[in-house]
C-alpha cells in the first residue's frame, strides 16, 4: 500500500494551510510555446503554492477544447515526455511540480521507471485521471518507492464508500473535480463543486483542492470558502493560447492570489 508518510507536496500544502492561507495550483500545458518554462517561472513568483505539468497527449480524455488543444500544439511542436522532464529538471524552484498525465504515457516507459524518472526531474506527485483505483496499487506502489505522490480525484458522483477509499489513498491532496463533465471555462461556479468541498472535507483531513469549472477569480473565491483551495487551468492555458507572455502570466495569477488570500 502506499506510504503513509507526507510527501513534499502534501507537507506543503499542510504548511500553507497551517498558516491560514487558500491555495493556489495553476495548470499548464508543457510544451505549449517555446516559453513555457518561463511561464512556470512566472507562475511561481506570482504565488502559486505548486504547478501543474500537462504532458502532451493525443487523447487527454479529462480535458476540454482548451487544453486539447495546448496539447496538440505542443506535440506539433514535437515535445515529448522526456525533453519536458529534462526540462523540468534544470529548474529550481521552491514549490513543488506535479505532472498531469495519462495511463497510456506511464505503461509505456514502465510504473516504476516512469516515477523514477518524475523523481529525478524534481517532481513530487503525479495525476493520472484515467487510472482507476481498482488498478492502481502497482503503479501507487511504484511511485511510493521513488517519493512521488499519487492525487487521485472525486466527483460529484463518488459514492461514500468509494469516497472514503480514495481519500485514504490519495496523497498530496483530494483532487475535488467540480462538476461532471471535461475541463474548460464556465461562467458559473457548479453547486456540486462547494457540495462536494464539503462532504469530502467531512471524512479526511487531507487538504482538498477543487479543479474543472474555475475559471475566474470570483469563481476560486467561492470554490473557497468550502475547499482548502483550487485548480486553475482552462482560463490560464487560453491566455497563453492567446498569446500571453511573462508579464501576463504573473498578472493573472498574482490577482488571483491576492484575491483568495482576502477569504
């Protein structure tokens, strides 16, 4: 089973909540543009509390048009797994890096060489939204021995006893996906994202963050006041996609952080 020991990313965000604070986990797709290691940069001078990585994928069942579309641009751009985590690994940055990925890449390269090569390129903890937790323990186990964390994700339709197996399993933190349906920009937060906020932080002790459907400022305020904080992704990648550099990057993100720490 996996450990139960903190990793570097769930001690973190322990830390950061300790201290009063929301938190903030942007999304982006690596490869999207020649920049996007300096946009990483960006974003964690701009206050988030950890990135996350989107490797390039044909067939990235969980997102929406958005990131679909990041992603294809990036593999046109002939970014692979390998160039984004030797990348990676020459950064140094205080947060910690999570990678958003698909089974598919992982099976590919192997459980335990695939987390071994995360923990060397510096990342703490992994996403697999396609991975089911029937399945997960050899690759769960894997990640474990090479110090990455396993994020797994609860939906509005996760029934209590399920719910409390993957709260039990997860580490780094509860990935609280807002409403059912794939990533992208919403004009409203969903009501299930705060009901599902509440019931999840009502059996663990786990920090719970909540992604799909934030896509504004007004949004993660509200996402808020239920979860420990969340997950921006579809909004960020479209501004790059609409040509964002540093500058714009760090603005959005350091708004947002100014604005959730106000709660």
């Amino acid at each position: 089973m996996i450990s139960k020991n903190f990793g570097r990313l769930e001690t973190h965000l322990r830390d950061q909540r300790s201290k009063g604070k929301k938190l903030l986990v942007p999304y982006i797709t690596a490869g999207m543009t020649p920049q996007w290691l300096e946009l990483v940069v960006a974003i964690a001078q701009a206050g988030a509390d950890a990135i996350e990585i989107g490797l390039p994928f044909s067939d990235p069942v969980m997102d929406g048009p958005i990131i679909q579309k990041s992603s294809s641009i990036a593999l046109e751009r002939g970014t692979t797994t390998d160039q984004v985590l030797e990348s990676l690994a020459k950064l140094e940055l205080e947060i910690p890096l999570i990678v958003m990925t698909y089974y598919n890449l992982v099976f590919r390269k192997g459980d335990h060489s695939f987390s071994s090569a995360l923990s060397k390129s510096g990342v703490s903890a992994a996403i697999i939204p396609d991975l089911p937790l029937d399945e997960i323990e050899p690759w769960a186990q894997a990640a474990s021995e090479n110090n990455i964390e396993t994020i797994l994700l609860v939906a509005p339709s996760t029934n209590e006893q399920r719910l409390q197996d993957i709260c039990s399993q997860s580490r780094g933190f509860i990935y609280a996906v807002g409403l059912l349906g794939v990533t992208g920009l919403r004009k409203n937060l969903s009501e299930t994202a705060l009901e599902l906020s509440k019931k999840v932080k009502s059996v663990t002790d786990k920090p719970v963050l909540v992604g799909v459907g934030i896509s504004n400022l007004d949004q993660a305020k509200k996402a808020c006041q239920q979860a420990d904080g969340v997950i921006v992704g579809s909004s960020l990648v479209q501004k790059v996609l609409n040509g964002a550099g540093e500058e714009e990057v760090f603005d959005f993100i350091h708004q947002m952080r100014k604005g959730i720490d106000l709660i």
